[in-house]
C-alpha cells in the first residue's frame, strides 16, 4: 500500500513539474508580428507652413479735425456706410482767449486806421480836384485808404475765423464740420457728444472722432517665423482660415514680405501681407483673426504613402 502511495506521489510531481516547465517555455517564446499593410495610393502633397495674423482693410483712415473745440453733433455712428464728403461731426470752437483779445485789438486798430485814412483821402481829394497837388502824390493816400479798407476786412475775418471756425470770405467752407475724406464704413466713433477735440497739427496728431475704411478691399496682416520666411515668395497662395467663420475658407495672395525681422518672445518673426478674395456671401470685419496655410511646394497626382508608416532610424531621415 505504501508503495502504491509512494508511486502515486512521484506521478504527481512529475506532472507538476512538466505542467510548469510547459507553461513557462510557452510564456518565455515571443508572439510572431503580424504587420498590417498598406498600399501606395496617387495623391496630391503639398508642403506648407502656417502664418497667424488678422484680415484688416486695405485702406484705413482715421477722422481728426483741423480746429480744437467740442463735439457740438455726431451724424454717424460704427457700421454705417459713407460717401467722401458726408458729414461725421461738427465742432463747436472754444476760442484761446489770448488769442481772441489779439484779433479783438487788431480790428480795434484796424477800424481806427481806417478812419484816419478816409478822414486824409477825402481831404487830399478835394486838394487833388483843385489842382494842387499832382496826381502821383495823391494815389499814395489812395493806396493806404485802400490798405486801411483790405487791413479792416482781414481783421474781420481774423475774428470771425477763431470765434465761428469760418470766415466771409470761405463762404459755406467751415472747418467746425468735419467730413469724411473717403468712401467706405465707419468703423468705430471713438468721441461722443460734449467731448473735446484737439486739431492735428505738426506738434499733435489730433483727436480722432470716427476710423473710416473701405471694406471692399481686406488684406490679411500676419507673421512668420525666419525658418520660413526664406521659402516665401510674393505671389504664392494662401488658404485663410477665419474663427469666426466656420466651415469656409478664403483665398489670398502674399504681396508683401517685411524686409526686417521683429523679436517676439525670443523669435524673430516678419510680417507678412496678403490680399484676400472676398465672396458676396461673406462679411469679414475688420480685425478678424485668422491662419493662413502658405503653400511651400506642391506635387499633383504622386504615388505616395503615409508619413506615419515611415520608421526612420539614426540619420536615415
């Protein structure tokens, strides 16, 4: 009986044994690769960079009016369109009271000399008709009666110029209306009614009271990295892609590439300019942002496979 036992007990162990030697051989050999294959298909490729930016017009002026004052009235406001000429605001003068004690003075002068000039010609007239004085020495107290009358006229206009913004002789031309010097859509009137304004001048760029711009026409304004900008040329395509508008795309054509470089955050990036094709259906704003995808180089209908298939060891690439 013991011996049966022992034998039993020897069995088992043996087919332990076996059972873990079997499992662990199994374990320890390597799963054959199965590879999934793919074939090369005719495809277009197309090499590009991408440039980030905004879609801006072309043609962008700003309105400032050529005397100081308050705004008195606004005739437009931000997306109404405008014709060159309509009116935008108009002024009211505050006149510099130095100023306005100046020209005061001077027709007081004026009006005085005028007086004394009349007074000497009428008196030298009657002189000249009796024939005592010859006509050369009476056509001088004429030309000053005359220089009184013109100094006069001047100082009048001098006056009503700082206080009015508009003289006699400019006739309906004031200065206190501000126009618009083009076509297009007002995009934005900074000012409102009661503000002050100061006129543009040579020390001062003046007040603007609206941004005026041609919609028609939009460029897109972007940069580009100086790894790129060596591969671009003017003329190339872009492909715009605005974030405001969904599902569209817009085509451009570089126009200009900036000859100078700008540091940004530790990158040298050059400006870009494209001018984009607009569709009728589309309203692009202005400063809308947008990327452009620049084509770099092209290939058209090539055998070619997926880069992600590629393995690239060391400098194979």
């Amino acid at each position: 009986m013991k011996k049966v036992f022992r034998i039993t007990l020897v069995l088992v162990f043996v087919a332990l044994f076996v059972t873990t030697f079997a499992y662990l051989y199994s374990k320890s050999r390597k799963k054959p690769v199965v590879y999934e294959i793919k074939n090369p298909e005719i495809t277009n490729i197309v090499k590009k960079t991408v440039a980030t930016g905004s879609v801006v017009p072309r043609k962008e002026v700003a309105i400032k009016p050529q005397v100081s004052g308050i705004i008195e009235a606004l005739y437009v406001e931000a997306g109404q369109k405008v014709r060159k000429g309509d009116l935008i605001a108009k002024v009211r003068i505050i006149p510099d009271m130095v100023t306005l004690n100046n020209a005061e003075s001077r027709l007081k002068r004026a009006q005085i000399n005028l007086e004394d000039a009349k007074m000497v010609y009428e008196r030298q007239k009657k002189v000249y008709e009796q024939g005592v004085i010859p006509e050369a020495e009476f056509q001088q107290y004429r030309r000053d009666y005359n220089n009184a009358l013109e100094e006069l006229e001047a100082a009048e206009n001098n006056l009503q110029l700082i206080r009015e913004g508009v003289s006699k002789k400019a006739g309906t031309v004031t200065n206190t209306l501000i126009r618009s010097t083009i076509d297009g859509m007002v995009l934005d009137v900074p000012v409102e009614v009661g503000n002050s304004v100061i006129e543009a001048n040579n020390f001062n760029e003046g007040t603007t009271i609206a941004s005026v711009a041609d919609m028609g026409e939009m460029i897109f304004k972007g940069k580009v990295d100086e790894t790129e900008v060596g591969k671009l040329k003017p003329g190339m395509p872009l492909v715009l892609r605005i974030g405001a508008i969904e599902n569209e795309t817009f085509d451009a054509f570089l126009e200009y590439i900036a000859p100078k470089g700008k540091e940004e955050n530790g990158a040298i990036q050059f400006e870009i300019k494209a001018a984009v094709k607009l569709k009728d259906k589309s309203f692009i704003r202005a400063n809308y942002s947008a990327n452009a995808d620049i084509v770099l180089e092209r290939a058209d209908s090539v055998l070619a496979v997926e880069e992600s298939l590629l393995k690239f060891e060391k400098d194979s690439a």
